[in-house]
C-alpha cells in the first residue's frame, strides 16, 4: 500500500490533500497542501506538530461499506448484525501499533479489530464525518451512553 495522506487546515477550517511531505530525523515537520476540490486557491504549507495550524492525518489502507477511505481523525458509525444490538459511533486513532477506533474516553478497539471489522459482512462501517468538522457526532453518542 502507498501511504496516503490528508491535512486539516486549522486556519482555513478545511481539508487540504497533501502534495509533499518533508522528513526530518523520520518525523514528517513540513506539509504543502492544496484544496481537495481541484480550487486553485486555498492551499497551504507549514510545520506540522501539535501546535501547528496543519493537522496531518493517515489513511488506514481500509475502506468504508460505501468505498470512501478511512483516515485517521474519521467518525464511523458501526451496525452489526451479530455483536451488538445497539450501534455505535467511533473516532479513527493511531494508537503505536496501529489504527484503533476510540468508542469512549477509556475504550479502544484493537487494531486488528478495525481491519477486521471493515471485512466482514456481518458489519456495516461508514465514514459519517471527521473529528474536525463533525465533532458534535461524538458529543451525541456520549450523551446516549
């Protein structure tokens, strides 16, 4: 798989694809991104931390029941047909030995349960938003639990 990636502009409150990455020491430092909409203006390019307007995030090489990409910094939605009789709503993470999902402030899919999950067909994931422009789906599933 070829990494991919996006960016969140904390400035322009948009997403951005990410043109060129720059490495320092392993660590990605410097990102130049443009408008995911083909728009030749709206682009950017910085340093790339937590204190950074540019918010770099991954893609899981794991696609939705719809066939969308999931990212890191994703909203899913689970319906399963077997585990659960209640669906769920989840935020995509990078969690050192990979891609979980956070059910909850102290609840952590595995990673090998996302790639799994995305698999099945006892299982409907979809993307339903990100965490940057659709953070209320996660305030509403709190207030449900």
């Amino acid at each position: 798989m070829v990494p991919k990636f996006r960016a969140w502009d904390e400035t322009q409150h948009k997403m951005l694809q990410v043109d060129c990455i720059e490495f320092i020491d392993g660590k990605a430092y410097w990102v130049e991104a443009s408008p995911a909409d083909g728009t030749v203006q709206g682009g950017n390019d910085g340093s790339i931390g937590d204190n950074s307007q540019l918010k770099l995030e991954q893609y899981t090489g794991l696609k939705d029941a719809n066939g969308k990409d999931i990212y890191e910094g994703d909203i899913l939605a689970w319906h399963s047909n077997i585990y659960r009789k209640q669906d769920w709503v989840g935020l995509v993470l990078y969690r050192g030995a990979g891609f979980a999902v956070q059910e909850s402030d102290k609840s952590y899919s595995s990673p090998e349960w996302l790639d799994c999950a995305c698999r099945k067909d006892a299982n409907i994931i979809e993307v339903i938003g990100n965490i940057h422009e659709n953070p209320e789906l996660l305030e509403e599933e709190n207030e449900r639990n």
